[in-house]
C-alpha cells in the first residue's frame, strides 16, 4: 500500500499533487479542457454589480489578510511549499505566458514575504 503523499512533505510527493492538480484542472469539476464559468444549458449568469465588485474586493484583501497572519504562524516548509506552487504555476515551457498567473504566482511569494516579515517584527 503506498503512502498518502497529502500529509507529506516530501518534494516528490507534493510534485506529485500538484501533477494530478494539473491534470485534473485544478478544482474544476469538468477538467482542463472544460470551462465551469458558464453552464452549457444552465441560466447565463448576470455580470457583477459595482456594489458586489466592491465587497468581493473587501472580501480578497481579507482572505489575503487572514492567509498572511496564518503563514506568518506557519513553519519554513510551508513557505517553501506555498513557493514551489508559485513556480508550478508560472508558465512552462510551451506554453503561452498568461499575464494573470505571472501575477498570482509573484503575489503568492509576495504574501510569503510578508508573512516572514510580520513574524520577524512581532517577535522583536
């Protein structure tokens, strides 16, 4: 029986993870190569009021609040494993950069950063 590799933190088992992350298209229902934006004979879906793009922006910075003060607790693996997805999910070879993911991936080490930065100044 092999082992769960979820609960390691073996480089070869999160390798692993983030494979089958890859292949099954991150945590979409349909895949890779299937969009769960829109249903296909579901209701089209109303674009976003200002009022809800506001609050859902509130929402993020919070979340990212929340992510930063929990890896700030975090050990150094789980820096480096919050890294190494960032660099799995930069562009690979072949395949066209998207300037979004260029984006969350240097954010998601930004966030890192600071997490290590607001430990480093509330234990002084």
């Amino acid at each position: 029986m092999s082992e769960d590799p979820r609960g390691s933190a073996d480089p070869q088992s999160q390798q692993l993870l983030l494979s089958i992350w890859d292949d099954e298209g991150g945590a979409g229902r349909c895949g890779p190569n299937e969009s769960t934006a829109r249903p296909v004979n579901g209701p089209v879906i109303p674009e976003l009021t200002n009022t809800e793009l506001v609050q859902l922006r509130v929402r993020v910075i919070a979340l990212e609040n929340l992510v930063t003060a929990l890896l700030s607790g975090a050990q150094s693996s789980q820096h480096d494993l919050v890294r190494a997805m960032a660099a799995q999910i930069s562009p690979r070879v072949g395949v066209t950069p998207h300037p979004l993911t260029i984006q969350a991936a240097a954010h998601m080490n930004e966030i890192v950063d600071r997490a290590v930065q607001y430990r480093s100044a509330s234990t002084e």
